[in-house]
C-alpha cells in the first residue's frame, strides 16, 4: 500500500484537530443555549455575556468605525429577521444538511453494499428511515402548535388552571384574549400557544400542545439516521479494511519511500484517503448523533416531570429569586409543580394531546345554537 502525499502527522493532526474543533464549539454552543443565562456566575452564563452581549456590542462598535454608522445598522436588521422573524433559512440550512449529507452517503457509501458484512435491504432500509425524518420535519413544521384563539380559550382555562406561582390571569394585548396557565404569546409566530414549550428554529414553528408530539418524534428519527448512518459507515470501512488485508499491509511513503508495518493510525489515514466521504459522513453521524441524544434525552425528561423549556425557565427564575431571600432554600423545598401529573400521564398528555382546534369547533356550534 502507498500512502497518499501527504505526510502522517499532518494527515491525522488535521482530522483529529478538525474534530475536536468541531465537538468543542458545538458542546459549547449547545451549553451556552441551554444553560447560559444574562444574569449567573457559571461558566455557561459567563461565555453567554461574552458572546451574546459584548461580543456583539464590540462588533458593533468596530463596524461603526471602519464603515459608518450604516454597518451596524445593518447588522442588527440582519440579527432581527435572523433571530426575531419567522423566516425559513434554517429550513433551507436543514435540508442542505440532510438531503446532502443522506446523497453523499448513496454516493460513495452505497456502492460498497452488499458485502459480507451487509446485505443490499439496508439500502432500502436507509431510503425509509430518510423519508420519515423528512416526513415527520414537514408535518413538525406545519402541524398546528396549538394556537389559543377567542373559541377555545374558555376550554383551555378549564384544562389549564392558573398555579399563581409561575402562571397567573393575564391578558395578552396582542391577540385580545385570557392567557390560559402553561401559554404563551409568540413574537415570532404572532400567536398565542397552549402548553407553549420554545420556539423551534429547525422547523420554523412554535413547540406546543399540538405539535410536541411531532417535534419529539422529529428528534428521535433524526438520532435514529445518525446512529444507523454511522453503524453503517463504520461496517463499511472495516469491511474494506478486513478486504484489502490493512491491517497485515506495509505501506510506503511516496514522498520518503519509507515504509512502515499497519497501525490503526495508518490504516486510519489510508481509509481517508481513499474513501474520505465515508469517513466524514460517519464522523458527522457519530457527533450530531450524541449531540441528539442529549437533546431527546433532555426534552424527554422534561416531560417525565410535567415541565416544558417555558416552565423550566420560569422555575428556574423562582428559585433564583428565593435564594437571594432569607430562609429561601425552604421556600424552594416547598414548591410544588401541579402540572406534573405523574409518569404515564405526563407522556399521555404529550403523545395524546387535547385537539384545540375541536375544542374551537365546539364552542363555535354551541354559540351558533345560542343565538338561534
């Protein structure tokens, strides 16, 4: 075997540091997303100011200077409409990402089955889990989140009862009605949400009552592909690494003409090489696949205890505010979440929601009946 002409070190220094690189700033960014907070003293909320806040405002400043004053102008219509406007260039970004990434993989993966090791039915099986991840993404993207409108907000505040700890009788000046415990009014989508949990960028819609099932499942397909993509990547790298006898093979450098007896490292390098795209597509898998698994497992168990990201913000934000009080650690013990139903509902009520849009339907014919 001969090495490509590029020298070992160089070759594995390259791939190794692109993906710590890679694992670094993702672990970081999904940190500082999910813990980072304006006001803390952990790491997270500390790398949350530094990046969210003073970044921003020192770029601002040195575009000022270099450009005028249009350049920052300019930056913050563009953080707007990233940010605070529903727009569909992560959806664009998404696609670009699974699409790509599953041709790639039909490319210069498929070619290499069947093989002793698989059988040609993963092609298939691959097509249909592919097709689902896309299937689920859709309807997670245009399912109904639950919008609270004037029909069916006295239902919703029959089902949802106010706790006056973190929810209370508000009224949404936006949408002109009751807000029902567990709601919230979306700036992004101009609606207001039942059993609101976030806002998802992904599929450019609100997380609620009538699509947490959908977003759920749009998760656990996508980590499901990951670990398939990544299992099956990795069996057909080490069948042509077993084919070609790499391990028990001497390669020489072209370069030095040196040789050199097979380590993993070698053989590693050598798989680069020559089947590079397998490689990058398996690497990816592996870390957007425990990047995701964190993630299902994260949302998973928010609704084992009854919470969604809204509610775990605003407890999170109570708890705070007891400990800055005398005999606050108490007060916290005494709290109590009464959406938090119990393990077999708490899922029931996710997977089996209420249908707001029935519940609009019927107020709707009972009003029709009161007027005749």
């Amino acid at each position: 075997r001969t090495f490509p002409p590029l020298s070992r070190v160089a070759a594995m220094s390259v791939f190794y540091l692109t993906i710590a690189a890679y694992l670094l700033i993702g672990g970081v960014g999904v940190g500082i997303f999910l813990y980072g907070k304006e006001h803390g003293n952990s790491i997270f909320d500390k790398l949350y100011r530094v990046f969210c806040m003073h970044f921003p405002r020192l770029l601002k400043k040195g575009l000022e200077k270099c450009c005028g004053k249009r350049a920052p102008a300019f930056l913050d219509a563009l953080w707007v409409y990233l940010c605070y406007t529903s727009n569909p260039l992560v959806q664009i970004f998404y696609l670009l990402v699974v699409v790509g990434g599953y041709a790639t993989f039909v490319a210069y993966g498929y070619p290499h089955m069947p093989n002793k090791i698989l059988s040609g039915v993963h092609k298939y099986i691959g097509f249909a889990i592919f097709t689902v991840c896309l299937s689920i993404w859709w309807k997670a993207c245009t399912a109904d989140p639950g919008t609270v409108t004037k029909d069916n907000v006295d239902d919703l505040i029959e089902i949802y009862e106010w706790d006056d700890v973190i929810f209370s009788s508000t009224r949404c000046k936006t949408c002109d009605v009751v807000k029902p415990a567990r709601s919230k009014h979306c700036s992004l989508c101009n609606i207001c949400v039942a059993r609101f949990d976030h806002h998802c960028i992904w599929i450019n819609n609100c997380v609620g009552i009538g699509n947490h099932r959908y977003f759920l499942s749009f998760l656990g397909a996508h980590l499901v592909i990951c670990f398939y993509g990544f299992g099956l990547g990795a069996t057909i790298l080490w069948n042509i690494a077993v084919q070609k006898e790499l391990f028990s093979a001497v390669f020489v450098n072209p370069m030095t003409r040196e040789r050199y007896t097979a380590t993993k490292l070698i053989v590693l390098q050598y798989l680069l090489a020559t089947e590079g795209m397998v490689v990058f597509i398996s690497v990816l898998c592996a870390i957007m696949g425990i990047v995701l698994f964190g993630f299902f497992g994260w949302h998973l168990n928010l609704v084992r205890t009854g919470c969604t990201t809204n509610e775990l913000s605003k407890w999170n934000y109570i708890r705070w505010c007891l400990k800055q009080e005398e005999g606050g650690k108490e007060k916290i013990k005494a709290l109590d979440n009464i959406y938090n139903q119990g393990f077999v509902a708490n899922f029931r009520e996710v997977f089996w929601p209420i249908d707001v849009q029935s519940l609009a339907k019927q107020q709707a014919a009972k009003n029709g009946k009161e007027d005749t």
